[in-house]
C-alpha cells in the first residue's frame, strides 16, 4: 500500500467498502426504493378498501362504536389512513394497567365507517421495515448491520467520486457490449446523474440511525436515554380524570377543529384519555404531509375543544433532523416527485448491482483458469445472483402469497412474509447448484413470470383486476399492476440478454463499429 | 405543467452540455466546434438548467421545487445518455 497513489488507495477503499456491505446495500436499496410506494402497494394488498380517504360518517361512525363498545376505557386511539390511503380506519381502546388491563380493536371502513373485513397482511409497511430492521434477527444485530453498512455506502461514494477520473468528460458515457467497460459504464451513470439522490438518502439515512451511530451526545448529558427523550420531547398536558361525565366529542368535529388550529393539516393519529370525562384531553398527532411540517401534537380539551398549552417545541437541531428524516422518506411528496424518488431509488439499486457484478466481471477474464475460480470468486458470484435475482422473486413471491393465501388462515401475514424468504431460499439453493450463466438466465426468467402471475393472481382473485380497474380509473391498480408487468419485460429482457450474449455479442460489436468508421 | 416545464429545461440543458463536449461534437455534428462556441454551449446549457431550478422553485415552492429540480435534472441526464448510447440507431432513422 505504501507507495501507491491516493487515488489508487481511494479505489482499493471503493472496491472492498463497496463489495463487502454490497449485498446488504443492495437489499436496502431495493425495499427503501420499493417502500417509497408503501401505501400504494398497501391499497393493493388491502384490496378490500375502496376508498382511500377517510370520510366523516366514517368518524361519526368510529365514535359511535367507541362510545357502545368501551365508554368507561382509560383512552381511545383512532389512526386515520392518509389521504394516499392503504389502511383502514382503526379504533383501540385500553383501559386498566397490569393484570386488570384490556384492550379492544376495530377495523373500519375509512368511507362507511362500518366494520369491515380486511386480509390480515403488513402490506407495504413490511418492505419499509425490512430495509432497516431485516428479519429473523434480533432488531439491536440488524441495526448494527445496518449502520455499517449506511457508513460503508458513504465511504463508498465519496471514494467513489475520488476515483472517478472523468466525471465531466464521461458524464454521458455509455458503450454497450464492451465487457467490463459497459459495466464500469453503468455503474458510472447511474452514479454520478443521481448523485444528489444518493448523497442525500445516504447521509440522511444515517441521520434516522443517529442514536445507534452517535450515542455519546446523549450518554454524557443524560443518565439515560429516557431522561432525554423527556426533555426533548417533553409530555403534553395530562389530566386525572375527574369521575364526572359528559357526552364526548365526536371524532368529525375533532378532527375538523384540528384542521383549522394546524393550517389544514389532518391528524394521522387521535389520542383520547378519558373519554367522556370533564377532564378528557385529545391528543392529535400530525401525519407528515409537508417537508419540515411540525411533528408535534395538538391538545384539545377534550369537553370543550378548545386547544391546550402545548409542551414547548424542541430545538433548532431537531427540526433540522425532522428535515432530513422528511427528505429520507419523502412521504410528504405529490406523486410526480414519489416516482422521481423511485426512479432515482431504481438508479440507486442498479448503481450498487453493478458494483457488484463489476467486480466479477473484471477478475474473471485475470483468473488463471476460468473453468475453475477461486473460492472468493465463486462466492461473490453467487452471492450476486441470489441477492440480486432473489431477492427481485421474492418480493413478488409477497405479492402473488397476499392474493393466493386463505384469507382465514392463522398467522396470514407472517406467512406472506415467509412467503417471499422461502422462494428466495429456494432460488438461494438453486442458483448454488446451477453453473453462473445459467443461473443468472433462469432466475431472470422466474423473476419475469413471477411478476406476470401478479396481476393475473389479482384479476382472478379479486374484482379489481387491470381492466376492471382501468375502467373505474383507480390509477392506483392500474399503475401497480403495469409496474409489475413492466418488471417483468426488464427481468425478462436481462434474461434474454443474458443467454444470447456469446452467440451474438462478437459480431454485433464488430458490426458497430462498422457502422461507427462509416459515418 | 411546472413539472413538465422544469423538465424540458433541464433537458435542453443537458443536450447543449452533451454538444460541450469534443468527443460528442463530433459524433452528433460531424465536426468539432471553436472554443468560442464551446464557451456559449455551455453557459446557455447551464443557464436552461438553473432557470430549471427557477421555474420549480417558483411554481413549487422553493424547498419542494429544489427537491423536484434535482429529481428532473436526473431524469434528463438519463434520457440524455440513453439517446447518446443509442446514436447509432437514432441517426439510421433520422438519416438511413
């Protein structure tokens, strides 16, 4: 290492900060980009609910329901799905503490109001959740795991950007079929054109993982980690209750009052302690619908409705983090700006395989006999094709087990999720045993016709299929299902691509440069 | 419409940055071009693209609008590269 370059030393950095972490990068990048639609993929696996946006006869309804089923409860808790819709209306209530403790639960329809039966499925929080808390392991070991690798992919890029010699002069560089180079190509263009995207989510990735990477700011200054959430967060106002009842509030007026006193905004969550009581307090907690929107909650009184002393609102650094945590998830974007996130999360999860397929296709042609790679080629190999093609098929796998699964079955969501890990362990085992470029080509094409089941297993199963749902203009069905038939043309055409690439590869090149020298 | 508008700018950016460059004159124009034009290329390319950023941010809101800037200029650069990689094709057609 002593004599090299610093550029040389930055590359040596970008190959193995980037390889090593690279499978984990690849999941996170894939199911982040994917959760950027979280509640439009979770309108699709709740094909149950057909309005989106909750209606107030949904909320005079919720109340009424709360005032037959638990008047005496300690608290109510309402969550309204957002006007992206993909959940129900949901009513609890609790009452007691410890042994005395109970607790009740209904799903409502966000348009009727009336109990409904939805499927028991995590829908689209589940991929969200997947890209920083994995599964199957303990939350503390994935959180670590990802933290390393969210500080690899930073080293990665800012080595990366060191190592690139010619970011300008290559700026619109892109040769096909030329080997390593169009490799080298593609990882170059998908990262330097969206390099803002990948800067930001990287860095403000790290910033919602700030207390795992950064725990001393707050160790030094608090005995514990409680002690700090109380100061930062202090609580709201909180009554006892006073044993002297009138009618509630009803949830309509509640949430309209809430409406006015925060500038439009619609609560994402109602807490209601004591309900019914004098000394009842609402609790409305914002749903995040504008960049850097308050996160904060409103207190309402809850007798007369007239609004309450808020705790003081938390410093300037907060409010920077709640900027950033916005920007990472960008849950507060119109649906042009969520696709130009995707697309630029899409540019992301193609930046990182190429990476890793990179590092492949460059020692394979400097292997000593190419017939027989060394152990650390082979597994890297194989490790790209189980990460990359699996883990595509099992995320469909997800879908295709949201619709085929019995609605009745126990444990329905779990199963959907074991669902997607067991076609990836499956296609794990079988790409292991199959030679590389075969394994590439069929997992591809199982990627491809698993995509296609998925609106065929919606229209059969259900009766919003593409062209029921064309025909209702439900743009949500429509677009999922051709996002699905459009994954299944690419996995398809990578597919093709892949099995005629020696036959044809050779002469098409030398054809092109013909025509190159002609004009 | 802002959002189409802030497109076509950043798009009209990146096709007068791509003529910058030596290497794409030649493919694209059959020649390559004095500094001087170089010089203009690439200020009006790079003007497209911050009048880009002011449309957006006008239209949109500066904070939203910048976030919906950067997203388009990457959307153009693709379309850009993509076109670029496909020159061969594109000029058959346009001149078989």
């Amino acid at each position: 290492m002593g004599n090299k370059s610093f550029r040389q030393s930055m590359a040596w950095l970008h190959t193995w900060a980037g390889l090593v972490p690279g499978w984990l990068l690849f999941i996170i990048f894939l199911f982040g980009t994917v959760a950027f639609f979280q509640q439009e993929i979770s309108c699709w696996m709740r094909p149950e609910l057909k309005e989106r946006a909750v209606s107030d006869t949904a909320l005079r309804g919720a109340s009424r329901l709360l005032m037959a089923k638990a008047p005496d409860a300690d608290r109510w808790i309402v969550t309204l799905p957002s006007d992206r819709g993909g959940d129900p209306l949901t009513v609890t209530w609790k009452s007691g503490t410890g042994e005395a403790a109970m607790s009740g639960k209904a799903i409502l329809d966000p348009a009727s109001g009336r109990e409904i039966a939805v499927r028991d499925t995590r829908g689209g929080w589940f991929l969200y959740r997947f890209h920083f808390e994995l599964r199957y392991i303990p939350y503390w070991l994935a959180e670590i795991l990802v933290c390393a690798a969210a500080l690899a992919m930073f080293v990665a890029i800012v080595s990366g950007i060191v190592t690139h010699k010619k970011i300008f002069a290559d700026f619109f560089m892109m040769r096909f079929g030329k080997g390593a180079r169009s490799w080298l190509d593609v990882h170059n263009v998908t990262a330097v054109l969206a390099l803002p995207f990948h800067l930001m989510i990287t860095y403000t990735g790290l910033v919602t993982l700030l207390f795992t990477l950064m725990p001393w700011a707050i160790s030094v200054q608090f005995p514990s980690r409680e002690s700090y959430f109380q100061t930062a967060y202090p609580p709201g106002p909180e009554r006892a209750s006073k044993g002297e009842m009138i009618p509630p509030l009803l949830l309509d007026e509640v949430v309209e009052r809430a409406k006015v006193l925060q500038g439009g905004v619609a609560p994402g969550r109602i807490i209601v302690e004591h309900p019914g009581d004098v000394a009842s307090v609402i609790q409305l907690w914002p749903s995040p619908t504008r960049i850097g929107g308050t996160s904060d909650a409103l207190y309402l009184d809850g007798s007369t409705g007239k609004a309450m002393q808020r705790p003081p609102t938390s410093g300037l650094a907060t409010a920077s983090r709640g900027v950033m945590i916005d920007l990472h998830a960008g849950r507060f974007s119109g649906p042009v700006l969520r696709w130009l996130y995707f697309l630029s999360g899409a540019g992301g999860t193609i930046m990182v395989a190429s990476g890793l397929i990179l590092w492949t296709v460059k020692r394979r042609s400097k292997l000593p006999d190419p017939a027989r790679p060394h152990f650390g080629f082979r597994l890297v190999e194989r490790l790209n094709i189980s990460v990359i093609a699996g883990s595509c098929m099992g995320i469909a796998a997800y879908f295709l087990a949201n619709r085929l699964l019995p609605l009745n079955m126990a444990h329905r969501s779990d199963w959907e999720i074991n669902g997607l890990f067991l076609v990836w362990g499956t296609a794990f085992i079988w790409i292991v045993a199959r030679p590389a470029k075969r394994a590439w080509v069929e997992a591809l094409a199982a990627c491809g016709v698993l995509y296609t089941l998925v609106p065929v297993a919606n229209a059969l199963s259900t009766t919003r299929g593409l062209i029921p749902s064309l025909i209702a203009q439900d743009w949500v069905f429509v677009g999922f299902d051709l996002t699905m038939l459009a994954t299944a043309a690419a996995c398809a055409f990578a597919a093709w691509k892949i099995a005629t690439h020696r036959l044809q590869a050779a002469p098409e090149r030398k054809a092109c440069k013909l025509a190159e020298t002609a004009t | 419409m802002t959002h189409v508008a802030t497109f076509l700018l950043s798009l009209g950016g990146f096709v007068l940055l791509l003529l910058v460059i030596p290497r794409h004159q030649q493919d694209w124009l059959g020649r390559k071009l004095f500094p001087r034009q170089r010089r203009v290329l690439r200020l009006a390319g790079l003007a497209m693209l911050a009048l880009a950023f002011i449309v957006a941010g006008g239209g949109l809101g500066w904070a939203y609008g910048a976030i919906v800037w950067f997203g388009w200029l990457t959307m153009a650069a693709a379309l850009v590269v993509t076109a670029n990689a496909n020159r061969a094709r594109i000029m058959r057609r346009v001149r078989p």
